[in-house]
C-alpha cells in the first residue's frame, strides 16, 4: 500500500511529489492539512515522517536507483547540504543571490553533487519551477547561463513526469503561480525589486519588541489583518518579540467573545506571538500615573459637559477648571475614582497646549467614569483610562521599541510624544503605515455592529463582513489574505483597494486544486430524452478534477433521460450537434414546445462524433433520485457607493438587496461534500460549502465565491 503524503493544498511541496515520480515511489496524495503545516508521510505502519528533507531523504533511500542520495558517503552529505540550501530559492530577496550562488557552483559541473542525478537536483529544480513566472521571466534572460543549462537539461531528461508535476501543483508552464510574496519584497515603496528594505528607525537587531493591540469590540477585520501582518514581518526580521496586546478600556462595547475570536483570527493568520497581555492588566500603575501627573499640575480634572468641551478644544479656548488648585483637582478625581454624582460629571484631561495647531494636544481627555461592568475585572473600577493615555504609558512598560500605527493617527504622534514625555517614561518610535481601504466597504467597528445589532446579517462571520472570519467564510483562502496584504507592503500612501484583486489572487490558488461537480437550477431545467441512450442505467468513475489527482474521485451515472439547464435547451436548435460534458456529442432531434416555453428535448446519441466540431459544451445531470438539493447563494456589497466622504452617512447608501438564493439539483456525490470545501461547479463558479447535506429535505448551501470579475450588482440582476 502506498505511503499517504498530507500537506496544505495552498502549499503542495512539489520537491517531494517531483522525487518521487522520478524515484517511481508510489504516494497518494491528501492536501487536507491546515495552512502552514509541514507535509507529513505516514506508513501503514503508523509511523510517519515530518517536514520535507526527512520525506526527501526517505524517497531517496526507497528507490532502486542509490544513486539519487549519492554513491558514497562523501557524496550523500552533499546532498544534505543541498536539500538544506534550496530553500533559499523561496526566500524572496534571497532568490538571486541564490541564483547567483548556484550559477557559478554549475560553471564546469553537470549535476550538483557527483556525476549524476541526485534528490539534490530535483530538489533545487523544483524550487525554481514552483516559482514560476519570476523564474520564467530569469529563464529567458542570459543572466544565468550555467544555471538555465543545467535547469533545461533535468527538464529535457525527465520532462514527461515533472511536467506533470508542474502542471498539476503550479499551473501551466511558464505562467505557473509564484509563492506568496515575501513582505522584504514588498514593504519599500519602490518598483526596483533591487531596492533596500525599508527599516524601522533605531532598530537594534535582536532587540526590537512590537505589539499588535486591537481593541476587543468586534471581530478582526482586513485592515487590522494588515496591521497585524506587519508587526509579525519585522518581529521576525529583526529576531524581536511580539506581543498582542488587547486594549480593553472600554467596558460599554467589550466582551470575552470578541477576545476569543480575536486570538483565533490572530492563529488563522499563522501569527505567532510571544505574549499576551491586556491593557487592563495595567489599570492600578495607569491610576497611580493620572494621580502623580495631577499633583504635578500636568493634569487636571474638568466637569465641562461634552458637547461644550469639544467646542472649547475646537476653538481653543481653555477650560474654566484649567486653573483648578491640585488639591481640588485630586477632590475630585476622588469623586471619579467612587462613581459619586459629582464624579460621574467629570473626567481627567492632560494641560498640554489650548494654542497648539494640532487639536490632538489641546489638553486631551485622560480618563472618564464608566460604571459598566467590565468583561475581565467586572465592577471593581468606575473610572477607565482612554486610548490616548494608555497607549503610549504599556507600551512603554513593556518594553515595546517601535509602536506601528496607520497613518490616519498622523495627527496624534506629537500627541504619543508629548504624554510619554510628561510622564517621564522612555520614548518608543512609531512607525507609520497606511491603512487598508477597500471599495464599497465599511472597516469601522462601530458600523458593522450597526449590520449586527439591527439584524442585516447573521453575525461578525457573515459571508458579507469584511472580516477575517466573514470573508473566510465566503471562501477566501487565508493564503490569498496574507499574499493580498504581503503586497501592499508598509507603504505610508493612502490606497483603496478592489476587491477584484483579492479574489483573482484566491482564484489562482483554488482552481488547481478544487474538484468538480455539475449542477442545473432547479426551477429552470429541461429533460432530455436520449432514444439510444442506456437502457440501463450505469456508473462510470470520474476523478474530480482531471488535473488533480489529490481531488479524489467521482461516480457519475449515465442514463437514457438527462436534465440541462434551460439557458442551454434554450440556445440549442434542431438538427444542432452538442457535446454532453464527460460523455460524448448528441444530435437534437426535436424540441417540443408549450406556450413557447420548452418542455423536453428529444435526440440521440452520437459518441463518434468530434467534441471539436460542436458549439455548445453542456453540463448535465442524470435522471434519478439521488440528485441532491442545493441552495447557492451569491452576496453584494452591503453599500452602494465605492467610497463614503467624511460627510456622508452610510445608512444612506445602503444596498437594498445583499443575497440572493437560487434553488439547484447537484450531481449525488455532493452529498459528501464537507463544511468549508471549495467546489467548482461546471460553468457556474466556484462555491464554498457552509451547510453539508444531512437530509434530502434539507438543501446543500453553497456560497458563490468571486473570481476576480467583474460581476452584475443583484439589484441589477434581480
């Protein structure tokens, strides 16, 4: 029996599938790992392998042929070397220098270890052919003579079984999809790949520290995906730490289900943290900084209502409690910190500068009372710092070296500085990048809880949302998430984005791999009748993708009595040839007809025909009971307009219609169809599944996927 080799379809390591065609070892393949999972061999032993040098280093040994690890000692510790170098091909910036490297190794040898082909070669090959068009476009150059010679020859000797391999896990050759973009590509502004990376200001090597801190009111959405992405590029890059850091300061709009949904959106991205901590954690010390700033006059305590307040900070006007003594200023903070009456009237502002150009430093609010319960520490507190004074006091607590912030807080860095200064804490650097805009959606918390709250989706995970969970669920590879992001780079230029780009991404990763199944619209199908068709009915075993192997397998049944979508009966005339998917061409013999509406086609089959020569290709579904109920559902964009001004309200741009449900019948082996598999049905898109079948009066729901198209609003549609 062969061993199974398990990996992320969004990863498939064609090293090992290349080497063991070559080597003839017989795997069957299972891409049903988690994204960023080390493929695993396992033996019908039980015992398995993990990581692709030990499954290379295995397929070597198991062929009849030794010479792939080597002919001696010498020689298969070269290979080692080998398999431990060829990752560098992957690592973005490294891939000339690799490129380089290798040239000049191959100026008078053939192979790379000995006189003959070895795992090592297969290997390096492969790296370079799943790179796809970067190493096509190299190919074609005369940069690397000594390298593309050696490259074309393995292809020339073995093109047959990698070419295979090529076309199945990258795509067609030549134009094969490349590995997601390394962000050391991607995070300067400039076009020229050559271009230094861009670097954090004062940034010591093994010594930076970062934290992601979201606040726990909602669901991580993609541009907080942006900002978590990034602050786990330069941890790694400068060998630093990072820390998530939720910022609960406010009880009214937090709670522990956003929390536990945070961490696990943080996990989905393969975000690895040293620590967590909360804001809230620091509330005693963050208390002790507001009293010690207000007995050294660098604060004070304000019972202006609200809505004057913000006039007087507009128009920079100082506050009539500006001058209050200290010991009436700590009275009253008293008074906040006990929930009294008078407190609750009050809140702790910093005496920055009323005259300053920038509003952010006309003595902004420190603290207010909230007597809400809060989700980690309950009522023990009546009195809740902002965002604005926490922020910079942890992060300097914790030893954070460079705090990354989007660019929308531009204004409030001089703010950042200010506050560390009077608290007489160390200054940590901030570093800018622009935030995440994308068409005809909405990124603010409070915006998408209006969607929730008044029941215009389910919840945080609808297919709709824009976060990390909703657009998941709608079929988003976090593969194409992390590429989409990756590509934007820390570039502080203000973008808006199409979601067009996003799903083109997504499609280059699904299409290879997702199986194919057919189905016809329940409500608009048509019988055909084959008079030479199979008396009886039979079954033929179909793979799911015919380029995939790892999709698996199909039964199709083939029956004398078919159903075609009624668009397709509609375009087809008398006498016409068509081609009838998986099985052959037919000749339309009548159409019969009632108040001009077709009722059944009538014709035979004709299998000797060319399926070249026909117009129409057509998906069909046998006659029989096993069919299964579908439901597929096609989303919108919950607002009409690509870009709401700073004016304008987003309740006046709703989208009046945002799903759309249309009723099917799907080939009988849907029912097997798994929560979250991605499917293509023939000639109608890609779906992903949100509700497996349980019973046949219970549809299959399947949510249409975007594939980067342009597509007809459903209120045009409609």
């Amino acid at each position: 029996m062969a061993a199974k080799l398990s990996f992320s379809q969004d990863s498939p390591p064609i090293s090992i599938i290349s080497a063991a065609k070559v080597a003839g070892v017989s795997l069957s393949i299972d891409p049903s790992l988690a994204v960023g999972s080390a493929p695993v061999l396992c033996f019908s032993s039980g015992e398995s392998l993990r990581g692709i040098n030990p499954i290379l280093d295995y397929i070597a040994h198991a062929t009849s042929s030794p010479s792939l690890h080597g002919q001696d000692a010498i020689e298969s510790g070269h290979v080692v070397e080998w398999l431990e170098y060829a990752p560098a091909f992957l690592l973005g910036s490294e891939f000339e220098v690799a490129c380089s490297f290798v040239d000049g190794y191959l100026t008078s040898r053939t192979f790379l270890v000995g006189h003959g082909l070895t795992i090592a070669d297969i290997t390096v090959w492969s790296n370079l052919a799943g790179i796809g068009q970067r190493w096509e476009s190299l190919r074609k150059s005369k940069k690397y003579q000594n390298l593309v010679r050696w490259f074309n020859s393995i292809d020339s000797d073995y093109r047959d079984t990698l070419n295979e391999v090529v076309v199945a896990y990258v795509g067609k050759r030549g134009i094969g999809k490349s590995p997601a973009p390394n962000l050391k590509e991607k995070v300067n502004d400039s076009k020229d790949p050559s271009a230094p990376e861009v670097d954090l200001p004062g940034a010591k090597f093994g010594e930076v520290c970062v934290r992601f801190a979201p606040e726990p009111s909602g669901y991580l959405h993609i541009g907080h995906a942006k900002a978590a992405l990034l602050n786990k590029y330069f941890a790694e890059r400068y060998q630093g730490r990072l820390i998530v850091r939720f910022d609960d300061t406010n009880p009214s709009k937090e709670s522990n289900e956003f929390v536990e949904n945070l961490l696990k959106d943080i996990e989905t991205l393969g975000i690895k943290y040293d620590a967590v901590t909360y804001t809230s954690d620091y509330f005693p010390k963050l208390m002790e900084m507001a009293e010690k700033l207000i007995k050294q006059g660098k604060a004070y305590v304000d019972d202006t209502p609200k809505e004057q307040m913000r006039s007087e900070r507009m128009d920079g006007v100082e506050s009539k409690c500006r001058n209050n003594t200290v010991e009436e200023n700590l009275s009253l903070w008293k008074e906040m910190i006990n929930g009294s009456e008078r407190g609750m009237q009050c809140c702790v502002r910093g005496k920055l500068d009323m005259q300053d150009p920038n509003k952010s430093l006309r003595d902004p609010v420190y603290y207010r009372c909230n007597t809400d319960p809060h989700h980690r520490i309950g009522s023990k507190y009546k009195v809740y710092p902002t965002y604005d004074f926490a922020c910079p006091f942890v992060d300097a607590l914790e030893g954070v070296t460079h705090a990354l912030r989007s660019s929308e807080y531009h204004d409030r860095n001089a703010q950042y500085y200010r506050i560390l200064q009077d608290m007489g804490m160390r200054r940590v650097e901030i570093y800018e990048f622009s935030r995440l805009n994308m068409v005809y959606t909405l990124l603010s918390k409070r915006k998408l809880l209006w969607f929730v709250q008044n029941k215009k989706v389910e919840d945080w995970t609808d297919p709709r949302f824009p976060t990390v969970q909703g657009i998941v669920r709608r079929g988003l590879k976090v593969e194409a998430l992390i590429q989409f992001i990756l590509q934007q780079g820390a570039s502080k230029n203000l973008n808006l984005m199409e979601w067009d780009k996003l799903w083109t991404i997504n499609k280059k990763i699904i299409d290879p791999v997702c199986a194919r199944h057919t189905a016809v619209l329940k409500d608009q199908r048509v019988i055909f009748t084959l008079t030479n068709g199979p008396e009886k009915s039979f079954v033929r075993i179909l793979p799911r993708h015919k380029k995939f192997d790892g999709a698996g397998k199909k039964a199709t049944t083939f029956t004398n009595r078919v159903w075609l979508d009624y668009a397709d009966a509609s375009a087809i005339s008398k006498g016409e040839e068509v081609t009838l998917m998986d099985w052959g061409n037919a000749i339309i013999k009548e159409i019969k007809m009632e108040n001009g509406v077709i009722i059944e086609l009538i014709g035979e089959l004709h299998l000797e025909g060319s399926v070249k020569t026909t117009k129409l290709k057509v998906t069909w579904l046998p006659n029989i009971d096993d069919l299964v109920p579908l439901s597929l559902v096609e989303f919108d964009y919950l607002i009409s307009k690509k870009k709401l001004e700073e004016d304008e309200n987003f309740l006046d741009n709703l989208n009046p219609c945002t799903r759309k449900e249309t009723m099917a019948l799907g080939d009988a082996n849907m029912r097997n169809l798994q929560r979250g598999e991605v499917i293509q049905l023939e000639r109608k898109g890609y779906y992903r599944c949100d509700a497996p079948f349980v019973r046949s009066s219970k549809p299959v729901v399947l949510f249409a996927i975007p594939d980067g198209r342009q597509q007809a609003s459903l209120n045009q549609s409609a």
